[in-house]
C-alpha cells in the first residue's frame, strides 16, 4: 500500500514537472513588496503635431449614416505643455513583485469605433469584447511585430447588437485591434504579464508603484511616435524620474 | 288566234313581268315536296341529290352504326376546300413571300385567321376521320359482297388526305414546314440505305432521284415550294374530288351501306326517322324494284328489307344537314380558340431540335429512327398491302353490317388491342431502355438492321398473331380483325410516342415539360 | 521481488507518460535543448524544405523566396495575390484549435501533404510521413512562437449530421448567412463580392478578397468538416473570425449547408451538373 | 317531326354555329389597334385646340396602317397602335400614342425608313405581344431593348458621325470591343484567333441560335450577349472566354455586337461620309489581339479557365533572352497544347506586317541588353542528370512530363515552339536567370545554386520532352 502511494506521489511529481518543463521562461512570481521604489515621469513631444482626421469609407449607405463620413482620430492628444496622452510605459521581463491586479479589459465597438482606443490588460484576466453596434463587427486581436506583421490572437464575429463574449488574456505585449469589416477601426492595448505598467494622462504623467529595487528595462509605446526601449534602476523607497520626448 | 297575233312586244312584256317566278321556278323546279311522290322525284331530278337513292335503309341512318364518319369527314374536305380557296386568294407561294402572306393571312385580313385554323384543323381532323370511317367500315365487314373494290378506293383516298395534309403544312415556309419537307425528301431518299447496302447507289440511285424530283433540286427551295403548291391546290385536289366520286359511285352501285342480313327495327329507330307519308305512295312496301337493271349487286329496294326503308327526303337529307352543321360548328368552335402554328422563317442554318414531321407521320419518323428505309417505306407499305389485302383473304361475307362479326370478333378485338398495347409499348420501352444493334455492336452490318428492327420485328409478330388467330379460330375474319386492331393501335402508340415522347435529339421524355431547355 | 517491483513501477510511469498527450510535445521541447535525435530530425526536414520549399517560402521561411507573389486568376476575373506563408510569425489559417492558438502538428502534415491547390501550393504525393514530420518541425522552427506558447487542444469534429446539405437546413443556413452578415463580405451570392469586400487586409497588410464560394473550390479541401472548422477556428491572419462562441454548433452545420449549396457541392447540384 | 336526334343535333350545331361566328366579328371590331385609335381620335377630339382642329380630329379614319417600305422590304404596321409617333403634340402622351423620342424621326421620316429597321419587332404583327415578339411568338428578332438601340444606328452611320451626333454608346461599344482583345479569340471578317466562334453577322442571329438554357429572365438573344458578356461561364459552362466587364461595358459591347450584321442596308440608305479606319498601330493591334489573355503582359497569371499560366510577354527579363525574332516566330506559330493559336496569315487572317508591329510594340519594354550569353553549345550535356535535376527541381511547377497546366503554376514546356522553335540557348538563360515578375526563380549563380552544368543538363532534358509521345 505504501508503495502505491509512493508511486502515486511520484508520478503526480513527474507529471507537474513535465508540464513546468515546457515552460522555459519562469513565470511571475508574486512577493510582498516592502519599501519597492516607484517610477515617475512625464512623455512629451518635441512640437505639436496635428491630430489627423480619418475617412470613413464604406459601400453601405446605412453605415455612412450611422458611423458619419470621418472621424478625429485621437492619435496625438497634447497638450499645451507637450505632455502626451495614451503612451504606454512598462517594465519589461518583471521576474517577481505585487499581485496582478484582477481587473478584465473591456473592449466595446461602439459607433463604429473601439471604446477605449489605448489600454493596459494584464495578463490572467480576461478579455471582455462587447458589440454596441446594430453592425456586423469582428475583433481581430493580434500582437504587433516587428516590420508591421502581426500575430493573430483572436478574431472573433460579433454580427449582433449587445453581444458580449469573454477571451483569457494570454498572451503579452502590444496588440493592435481591428475589424475586418470596418477598416479604420483600430485600438490598441498593451498586455503586461507584471502589474508594473501605466498609461500617461492628458499631461502625459504616470506612475509606477511598488517596484522591487533593481534594475528593469522599460518601454515606452505610443501609436504614432513608436516605441523607445530602456533601461532604469529602481532604487528601493525611491522615486526615479523617467522622462522621454518623442520626436517625429 | 289572238294569242297568235299578240305582238312580240307584249309578250316579252309579260315575259319581262313573270321573269322572277319563271327564273326561280327553272331553279326550283318543282318547289317544296309534298307528297313521297314529289319527294322521290326530287331525289331523282336533283344533280346533288341523285347520288344519293330514293330511299334509306333505317340501319344507315342509325348514328350507331355508322357513327356519321364518312359524312363527317367529307364535309370536312368540302370546309378545307372552301377555306382553302380563301386562303389561296392571299397566298403567294414564293420563298420570299410565302411566310409574309401567311402573316398578312394572319394579321390583315378580316377572319384570315380564323379562316386559316378552320382550314388547318378541318384538312388534320380530316385524317383522324377517314381513320374512324375506315375503322368502322372494317369493323361492320363492310368490304364484302362487291364492296371490295370501294375498300381500295378508300385506302387510295386515306393515302391522299395524308398527302394532301402533309402539303399543305409545308405552305407557309415557317421552321415547321422547312424541317418537315426536309424530313419527308428524306423518307423519300430511303431506298438510299438499300442501295447502299447493296453497293450500287453510283448506278442507281433510285432514293436520291426521288428526293430530287420531290424538291426540283438538291435542297429545300422554291421549286419544292412550287412543287408543293402545285400538288396542294391542283393535282391532289382533283385526285381526290374524282376518286371520291367514284367512290360515292361506287357506294350507290354496290347498293349503299351495309346491314345486317336479319335487320330488327327497334323503337328508338323513331327518334332518327320520319314515317312515310302515305299520300301518293309510288313505293308500296310490299314491292320491289330494280331501278336500274343493268346494275349489278343489290339496290337498296330490291330486297326483301323493303318494309325497312324510309325516303331519303326528308330522312337522309335532314341527317346529312345536322352532321354537316355540326361538323362546321365544331371546326369552327375549334379555330375559334386553337390557332394553327406558325413558327419563325424557314432558317436552313437552324435545325429545329427536334426536326418532326407533321404528327400524323410521327410515327413513321418513330420507324424511321431504327431504319431509314424499313421505317419510310417498307413498313407503311406493308401495311397499307396489308389493308388493301384484307377484302381478299378474308371472304366470310356472313358478318357483314355487324360491329365486330360477334361476340367472338368482339374478344379477339378486345385481346389483340391489348396484346398490340402491351407488346407494343414493351417492344418501344426495351428499345429505348437499351438500344438496338448498333449500340451493341458497332460495327454491325446495316443490312442486318434494316432487315431486323423493332419496326420489322413488330411486323413479322403482328402477321404471326393474326395467322395464328385464324388457326384458333378457324376464322378468317378473326384473323383480320385481329391484324386491323393491331394496325390501328400501333398507328396510335406510335404517332403518340413521336409526338409526345419524343424531344431534342429524338430522345425519350414523359413530356414536353421536361425537354432541356434551349 | 524487489527488482519486480521496480520494473513495473518503471512500466507503469512508462505507460501512463505515452497515454499522456503532453509527452510528445514534452518530448519534443526537451529535445530541442539535448535531444541529438531532435536536431537530426530538424536537418532532415532542413534538407527537404530546401528542395521542395524554399523557393516560395524562402530559406528563412519568412515567405520571401524567389517564386515571389504569385497570381491567380479566378474565372470571374478577379485576381488573388498569393503571398507564400511567412512561417516567422507563427500564425496559420488552417487548423483545428481555437483562432489564436497554434495548429496542431496533424493541421500542418495535413496541408504539406495535400497541399493548396487553389493557391498553386503543390500536393506532395510522394512524401513519408517521417519526412513531413520532419519538414514540419524545422518549418515550426522559424517562429518563436513556439517556444512562447502553449499548444490547445484539437477541436473535435463530430461526422456531420445526416441533414447537412437538406432543403431545409439550406434555407436555415441562408438566413444565418444573412444574419450572421457573411453578405458583407463574401456577397449576396457568395462570389467574395460584398461591400466590404475591398478593404480587407490581411496580419501582413497585403490586401486580402474574400472566398469566393461559386469557385467550388476551398484551400483547405472542400469537404463539409473543412468548412464547418473554418466557422468554428476561424482563419487567424486574415478577416475570417472565428463564430464558435457567436454560433452553437448546429447553426453552424446548417451554415454549412448553405455554403455547400453556394459552391456547388449538394447532391442536388452534382445531379444537375451530370445532366 | 319524329326525326327528333337530327333536328336537336341540327338545331344546336346551328347556334353553336352563329355564336360562334358572331364572337368572331366581335373579335375582329375589338381588336386591340382598333380599340388604340379609337382612344387616340377621342383624345384629338377632346384636346383639339379650335374647330377646325376638332373636325380634323373626328374624321380621322380608324384602320390599319402600313409602312411599306421596298427597298428595305418592310411593311411595318407599328403606327397602328403608335399613331401618335410623329405628332408633336403627343410628347407627352402615354405609349403607344407617344411622340418618338429625340429628334430621330425628323431625319428619319417613318414613312422612309419604317420602325423595324431599327427597333426590330415584328412589324407586321397587329397586336402588342406578336409585334414586340416578346414571349413565345416565335419570331426571331423581338423588339430591342432602348438601351442597345443604337446598334441600329451603326448600319447606315460611320462612326465619326455616330460619336458626333449622338449615338455615342456604339461608338464606345466598337473601341471597347477593339481594346478589350475580342479578336484574340474571335474571328471577324476572317481576321481574329480560333477559340470562339466567328462573329461575322452576329446581331443578326435568330433567337434559335443560342443556348437559352441558363439566361435569365426573357430568353432573347439581347440577355443571352449581355449576360453572357457578365458571366461567360454562367451562360455557357465550359465557356474559356475571358472576359471582365466594369459597369456598363456589358451594355456597350452588346450594343456593339447587335451592330454585326449579315444583312447590308441598300446603298441610298447609307450615310458612310467619313469612313476612320481604327489606327494600326503595333499598340492598337496588341489590344485587338493580344490584351483579353495577356492583358498588360507585365506580369504572369494563373488562370483558372485555362488552367495553366499565361505568361508575361512584356517583362524586362523576358524580353532580355527574347529577340524580336523568336518572339515573332512563337507568335506565328503559337503554342501547342495551349490557348495561343497561330497568327500565321493563313490561320488567323492577320498580315504578317501587322504580327511585325505586334512583336515590335511587345518589345519596346526591352531595356537592357542582351543578357550574358550562355553558350550552351559548349556543354556536354548529361541528360539523365538533367532528368533528376528536372524532378528535383521544375516538376513541382511544370509537371513530370512537362505539361504544366492542371494546378501547376508552370508553363506547358511540352509544346512544340518550346521543343522546336526555341533554341536551347534562349531555355538555358530563362532557367539561369530567371524571370522577375513572374514566379520563375533564378536557379543559376546566387540563386537557387544550379551551376551552368546542372542548367545545360537540364535544357538537355527538357529538349527530350518533344521526342516522346
């Protein structure tokens, strides 16, 4: 009898080591976070640059009613001080720190537009994708990479009004959102597999809390400037100031 | 001597003044009959009316036994006729103006189309009742006892109402006629096959000879519309105005209709008669006389049915009247809502698929499909042998004036119509189920086929069932009720299944519905 | 008795790792690591896919090889610009695993052997099966993908109901079509017409036309089970989503049975077709 | 009277009869024209502006009425019912009084020129349905749809003229047909390719002529050319004609296509003032004859009707290993086992000068020199290793015996201008460097690693394709 249970517990063993065998790089590991440091700055733009309006062109005719013939595309919100909107600022390759924070990331198509445009979805939660729209919608998900190729990682048909339809988040990075049936539909939203990510205000200020001391590589993304990746030392109990300017 | 001495002048004074009763009374001369006295003398003094005898046996006039077929089929030729000079009036039989002034016949002129359909289906509904007058003469055996030699004449004129019809349809010049005047100058190239067979087509063609002086050339053209037209309006016309003479003729003489040798009156017979009024009764019944005593055969008088006989005035005259009157209210009823095709201009260049013939002969194009040759002109010509044959091989003069013999005439009648049915429709099923030889064996020699195909096969079982019903029966009449009933229906099936069942590439389809559409 | 023991504890483990699914994948992540068997495995497949692939998709599997764009022209004129599969980016059109998973190995043996032949990809006829294997791992190799994520699992396909292709779940299936808003896409009548039919892109950007069912002829094979995976999975990488959570699974079969009335390929139609 | 049955029979045949006879003169005084003018003569008299207006009016007589015109052999009974036709006041009148549209009839005069000899119908029918030949009247040439009437117009009319005075539809009709490359398959006036049928007096082709199986709505010759020209395959299944339409080219070219005719108008009728023969130049004979399978030739296609590649006959590279001579002596010849007929004067009708222009204008994106010779007569070849080389390497795209074609994106190398026409040079250069724009990779140099010996050998091979049968 005791064998069978030795046997048991090696096979379980065995087992749970086989499937963590897979899994090459190690996952986040949540500690209690004393006296981490914090991340704080402001992105900015080199000079104003004109926000440009989007056309709306479609053969529906019920469409152009409904969804207006253009649109102010929101991609350069800034304001007078430069600071700008929707950049996203992540520490990168987080080994260990504070708990995910469960929050699932609603995407809603609403007036022929995606509802919010840039987001931050952390990863273990779900997508909640969501059609406002009297329209056929798809939500074709995918991770951006490098020389404009994206990797599919939903694409899922939402043809009906107030259908809703829920997706793990499983995958990480920047990901852009179309629909297929709308082209000029577009948002998009950076999956952390650490807590440690924010998006700027209308400022252009963010934070990052709780970081345990060491040094992390950070990226800066925003749609239309790029991305910058680098490095920064968090200190323990302190403050680091992170600015960065884009320049077109 | 004043009547002497009146002066010309006042006679043709008075002569001027009578001069309408003395023209009507030069026309009609004796006024309406009074007395059977008057009645038969105007049978006798009429030219229309001689023809016919003074006085009609009760059996002919009951509409029972002759069904008024031959009458209903003569009046038929006299509203074809009438029609036609009509329509003759407006036609123009050129190649480039025929198919125009049919339209104009169709479009311009007052009647013209009713008076073309009344022409059109009085001259076809003509050939379905020179059918039924046969089929009920065969039926009462009433080719026997001298009428043998009328049994031909019918058989003539049958073969020139077809050819009467089948001219007239290729008149207009429409896709119909070209096809149909190809498909008959093909019937009549058949022998071609024979010829082929045997190899010697380049010394004697005797099938592509016909065809040529059918057409007056190669093609279809205007000589073969000539042609056509010629035979149409002319030759057929007086051909068959003369036999039919003869025939009528030949009725009178062999001493009318047929009856039963034992004929019983029957109470109804009142319902078709008017009794003989007795007043100046120049035929007592109780005698007989020959009324023309170089005449062969029986009078209808001279017999000793005498007591059975009314006059013909009013009797037979009222009775051709109302068959006449029906007759033309029925075509005319017909026409009013059927109208005749007419499909587009003759185009060589655009088969009709399926290229038919007129109706009548679809079933020879249903023959002719196994053997050009057989199917053409063997076949019908055994056959109408075969008909012409019948008052000469059967002699059993005895059921003469009684619809099918007897009660045995009356089953072999009923056995052979469905064995004919039967075997007939199984013959044609297995035959477009399966094929035929050539579909077996390609390269078979056509002799063989022309010699055996369903048509011949048909043929060869249809001469053996009627054999072996006069060894059964020991009848010679059964036999050729046998024979007859079988002729008939497999006319019928046939003509069915050409019309009928026949579409594009004369392949088989339950109906019209289902053809391909094109 | 001892050593008895032993052995069967080592069979036991052994039998239960190879009913395990994991392993082979298991198997085959260890390998790429340590296992010598595995990188002979991968030349093999090198080797092959030099010889038979690489002038489409390129020695770098990034789908740039000589053979370049290749066109072809449909029967109603339009013409699709086919693009060899980029295999650096890991995402493939036909598989059985929910839109956004990686194909499972079977997909990818699945279309080396049968090939595409809408898009000209050649069947090849007479490979081993060693050898697709082989050429699939090293094809798999150029994507780190991989070695990122976790493979899901296969989408069962139950035999398609014996109604599929009926007169009434034609008529089902057309309303689905018309609710489900395929139209707009793939055209009233199926031709890849729709309205929005021009401006579809694909994850690389190059303009994409919708299928065109009159063609009769899906990439994938144009069976029943091809074209209920398509609704099911979707086609990752292109504007085709996946409908298996907008639709249960019978809808979906009767929409089936409506596109294989708009290619051409019910009974009735073969029928037809034969007179 | 007891002869009861005849005298009933009599009597009811006898009405039968009269009713009959009596619906039929019915028929004949209601017939539709009639009941038409008599509508036409009330609205003259109600609408008569003064009396004597009004008296005219009412001694309109009521009765056909015939255009006969002989030298056009037309008696066209149309103003029957359109009586309206040529009286100004009737503009705005509903069919069939309506005044003719346009200013046609003033050049026009009914009375000269009848109505079928350009609208069709049949002219002497006397009511609606026959005379417009619509459904099954069995007439050959129903009435044409007012949207390909001006193919009517281009029997008497030059171009020119058509373009300048308002028959422009044609006009576009005739370019469309001359630029979309009709004649590449199609023969007109014994000039044009071998694939289709001949075009010569196509408008003038009964409806019997066509194939009305799967057309649409009415089955006229007019649905049969328009629909034919939207979806060739849908009309005709097995149909290879490649032909695209946009918008309202189907509607031109039918215009155009119903101006084909066999008939010619008599000579008074013609109005042939400025005859523009359609320039021939190598660029206007390339569209004519080439453009509906090449299309700009830049780039090569698979083709799903032909099932097989059509090459790009206007890339750089190709005319690179090209010379105009072996050009010319492909399109001569053409290709067999393909779709490229020969253009040889005798096959195709086609001037040998014209072919000269055709291979000139194809050759005028050559850009570059000769390309560096290869001198394949230098090799000594090995044609079994040529053979594993070939199955290696080409078969995937041209087939195991070389056809190509079948879902093989490769040409037919099997044909006898590549076996016989083309030397082995001009093969060995497209194997060595390929053809840009086209999926044939370069296989020499840096390519895809053949050496000149494993090309020679292969050329070798492939020369042996002609030799089997």
């Amino acid at each position: 009898m005791k064998k069978l249970v030795f046997l048991a517990l090696v096979l379980s063993l065995f087992i749970v080591d086989t499937s963590d065998a897979r899994k090459k790089k190690k996952k986040y590991e949540v500690i209690d976070v004393t006296n981490g440091g914090s991340i704080t700055g402001t992105i900015k733009a080199a000079s104003k640059v004109d926000d440009p309006v989007m056309k709306i062109e479609t053969k529906k005719p019920d469409e152009v009613e409904f969804c207006g013939t253009e649109f102010q595309s929101n991609m350069y919100i800034i304001s007078p001080d430069l600071g700008v909107k929707n950049v996203v600022v992540a520490l990168l390759k987080v080994k260990q720190g504070k708990a995910m924070p469960e929050k699932d990331y609603v995407i809603n198509n609403l007036k022929c537009q995606f509802e919010p445009l840039v987001g931050l979805a952390f990863k273990g939660n779900n997508f909640v994708i969501k059609n406002s729209d009297a329209l056929f919608h798809n939500t074709n998900l995918g991770i951006q990479l490098k020389g404009g190729k994206k990797r599919a990682v939903y694409n899922l048909a939402l043809p009906n009004l107030n259908q809703v339809l829920k997706k793990k988040i499983k995958t990480k990075g920047v990901h852009s959102i179309k629909c297929d049936a709308h082209p000029w539909m577009r948002a998009y939203v950076y999956s952390s597999d650490s807590p440690y990510a924010a998006l700027t205000d209308d400022s252009g200020k963010f934070e990052i809390t709780d970081i345990p001391a060491g040094t992390y590589k950070v990226l800066i993304w925003h749609e239309g400037f790029g991305e910058v990746k680098q490095e920064i030392t968090v200190e323990a109990g302190q403050a680091t100031t992170l600015d960065h300017t884009f320049s077109k | 001597m004043d009547g002497t001495k009146q002066s010309g002048l006042v006679k043709f004074k008075d002569n001027l003044f009578t001069v309408k009763d003395s023209l009507l009374g030069s026309f009609i001369r004796s006024g309406a009959p009074t007395s059977d006295r008057s009645r038969t003398a105007i049978m006798f003094n009429n030219f229309f009316l001689h023809v016919q005898t003074v006085k009609t046996h009760i059996n002919t006039l009951r509409p029972s036994y002759t069904l008024g077929m031959g009458l209903i089929a003569l009046f038929l030729m006299i509203i074809a006729f009438i029609s036609g000079i009509f329509l003759m009036v407006y036609y123009n039989p050129s190649i480039e103006n025929a198919f125009n002034s049919v339209k104009d016949i169709n479009f311009v002129v007052s009647g013209g189309k009713l008076m073309r359909n009344v022409h059109k289906w009085s001259g076809e509904a003509m050939i379905i009742f020179v059918l039924f007058h046969m089929t009920r003469v065969f039926y009462t055996s009433s080719y026997l006892r001298g009428r043998e030699f009328n049994w031909l004449i019918g058989i003539v004129l049958l073969v020139l109402t077809f050819l009467l019809n089948l001219t007239g349809y290729m008149l207009p010049w429409d896709q119909l006629s070209y096809w149909a005047l190809v498909i008959v100058a093909n019937i009549i190239a058949a022998p071609l096959e024979m010829t082929d067979i045997m190899g010697v087509t380049k010394y004697f063609d005797i099938g592509g000879i016909s065809k040529e002086l059918f057409l007056g050339g190669l093609v279809p053209g205007k000589e073969a519309l000539n042609r056509v037209y010629l035979f149409h309006i002319m030759l057929l016309p007086a051909a068959i105005l003369i036999i039919l003479g003869v025939h009528f003729w030949r009725i009178r003489k062999d001493g009318g209709l047929t009856r039963p040798d034992k004929f019983d009156r029957k109470d109804t017979d009142t319902t078709y008669i008017t009794p003989p009024d007795k007043t100046g009764d120049i035929f007592p019944t109780y005698k007989t006389y020959g009324l023309m005593e170089l005449a062969k055969g029986k009078t209808p008088a001279v017999d000793n049915d005498v007591e059975n006989t009314v006059l013909s005035w009013p009797n037979l005259l009222i009775a051709e009247l109302a068959v006449m009157m029906f007759t033309l209210a029925a075509v005319v009823a017909y026409s009013f809502y059927i109208d005749a095709p007419l499909k587009e201009l003759a185009n060589p260049a655009i088969p009709e698929n399926p290229a038919k013939a007129p109706w009548y002969f679809l079933g020879l194009q249903e023959l002719v499909g196994y053997s050009a040759f057989m199917g053409g002109q063997g076949i019908p010509m055994a056959a109408l042998l075969g008909l012409a044959l019948i008052p000469f091989l059967d002699r059993e003069s005895e059921h003469t004036g009684i619809w099918f013999s007897n009660k045995q005439g009356l089953t072999v009648t009923i056995i052979s119509f469905i064995v004919g049915t039967v075997g007939l429709i199984g013959t044609l099923a297995f035959t477009i189920q399966y094929g035929w030889f050539r579909n077996w064996w390609p390269n078979i020699p056509q002799i063989v086929i022309v010699m055996i195909n369903p048509g011949t096969i048909w043929l060869g079982f249809v001469m053996i069932w009627s054999l072996a019903t006069i060894k059964i029966t020991g009848s010679t009449r059964m036999g050729a009720i046998a024979l007859f009933t079988i002729f008939l229906v497999s006319y019928i099936i046939l003509t069915y299944t050409g019309t009928v069942l026949r579409g594009p590439n004369w392949d088989f389809f339950w109906s019209q519905s289902e053809w391909p559409i094109h | 008795m001892r050593v008895f023991k032993i052995l069967a504890l080592f069979m036991a483990i052994a039998l239960l790792l190879i009913s395990s699914p994991d392993f082979i994948s298991a198997q085959d992540e260890d390998a790429e690591y340590d296992d010598a068997a595995y990188e002979a495995l991968l030349e093999k497949g090198k080797e092959y896919y030099n010889a038979r692939c690489e002038a489409c998709h390129g020695a770098d599997g990034d789908g740039k090889g000589f053979v370049d764009i290749i066109r072809v022209s449909e029967k109603n004129g339009r013409v699709l610009e086919i693009y060899p599969r980029d295999f650096t980016v890991g995402v493939y059109k036909f598989r059985s695993t929910a839109t956004g998973c990686l194909p499972d190995d079977k997909d990818l043996m699945g279309t080396v052997k049968r090939g595409i032949t809408k898009s000209l990809m050649p069947p090849q006829d007479n490979i081993s099966s060693e050898e697709t294997e082989a050429v699939v791992e090293y094809v798999k190799s150029f994507s780190e993908r991989y070695e990122e994520e976790d493979p899901c699992d296969q989408i069962s396909v139950a035999d398609p109901p014996v109604w599929v292709a009926s007169e009434k779940s034609i008529e089902k299936g057309k309303k689905i079509y018309k609710d489900m808003k395929c139209w707009e896409c793939h055209g009233d009548l199926g031709k890849g017409d729709g309205p929005k039919s021009n401006d579809i892109t694909d994850d690389w950007g190059k303009r994409l036309l919708p299928f065109n069912f009159v063609t009769g002829e899906l990439k994938r094979g144009s069976t029943a089970e091809n074209v209920y995976m398509t609704f099911t999975a979707g086609l990752d990488g292109t504007g085709m989503p996946s409908y298996q959570d907008t639709l249960n699974e019978e809808d979906r079969w009767h929409l089936v049975s409506y596109t294989l009335k708009l290619m051409g390929l019910t009974e009735s139609d073969k029928k037809t077709a034969s007179h | 009277m007891h002869s009861r049955f005849y005298l009933s029979l009599l009597l009811i045949s006898s009405l039968v009869l009269m009713m009959f006879i009596g619906m039929g003169v019915y028929r004949e005084m209601t017939s539709e024209w009639k009941t038409y003018q008599t509508e036409y003569k009330n609205m003259l008299v109600r609408n008569a502006e003064d009396d004597a207006a009004r008296k005219r009016a009412e001694k309109l007589e009521i009765g056909l009425r015939q255009n006969y015109v002989a030298s056009l052999n037309k008696s066209d009974r149309c103003m029957s019912c359109h009586i309206g036709v040529e009286n100004p006041y009737m503009a705005k009148a509903d069919q069939p009084f309506t005044l003719h549209s346009g200013d046609y009839i003033e050049n026009h005069p009914v009375d000269k020129f009848g109505c079928t000899i350009c609208h069709y119908g049949q002219g002497r029918a006397t009511n609606k349905k026959e005379a417009h030949g619509k459904g099954h009247t069995h007439w050959d040439y129903p009435i044409i749809p007012t949207k390909y009437i001006q193919s009517a117009c281009a029997k008497c009319h030059d171009y020119k003229m058509l373009q300048e005075e308002g028959a422009e539809l044609v006009v576009k009709g005739e370019k469309l047909f001359r630029e979309k490359g009709c004649r590449g398959c199609h023969k007109l006036n014994g000039v044009g390719g071998d694939l289709g049928k001949a075009l010569d007096g196509i408008g003038s082709k009964p409806r019997a002529y066509y194939a009305m199986k799967h057309v649409v709505g009415e089955h006229t010759a007019y649905n049969w050319i328009k629909q034919h020209f939207d979806d060739p395959r849908a009309i005709v299944p097995t149909s290879e004609m490649r032909v695209f339409m946009e918008e309202d080219e189907s509607d031109l070219l039918t215009t155009y296509i119903f101006s084909i005719r066999e008939e010619e108008m008599p000579s008074k009728y013609r109005f042939l003032k400025n005859i523009v023969t359609p320039p021939r130049d190598g660029e206007s004979l390339y569209k004519m004859f080439c453009v509906a399978c090449h299309g700009s030739g830049k780039i090569s296609v698979y083709d799903e009707i032909f099932d097989r590649t059509i090459p790009a006959i206007t890339n750089p590279p190709f005319l690179r290993s090209a010379d105009n001579k072996t050009i010319k002596n492909i399109v001569m010849e053409g290709r067999g086992g393909t779709q490229m007929t020969s253009w040889k004067t005798t096959a195709s009708g086609l001037k040998e000068e014209d072919v000269d222009k055709i291979v000139e204008y194809v050759a005028s994106s050559r850009t570059y020199e000769r390309p560096e010779p290869f001198n394949y007569l230098e090799f000594q070849t090995n044609i079994d290793s040529g053979m594993r080389l070939y199955n290696n390497r080409c078969s995937y795209c041209h087939g195991k015996e070389g056809k190509g074609g079948n879902r093989q994106l490769g040409i037919n190398l099997k044909n006898s201008t590549v076996q016989q026409v083309l030397d082995p040079e001009f093969l060995a250069l497209t194997i060595r460097d390929g053809r840009e724009g086209t999926p044939m990779p370069s296989f020499g140099g840096d390519g895809l690693g053949l050496s000149d010996q494993n090309i020679a050998d292969v050329v070798a091979y492939v020369k042996t394709f002609g030799k089997k049968k």
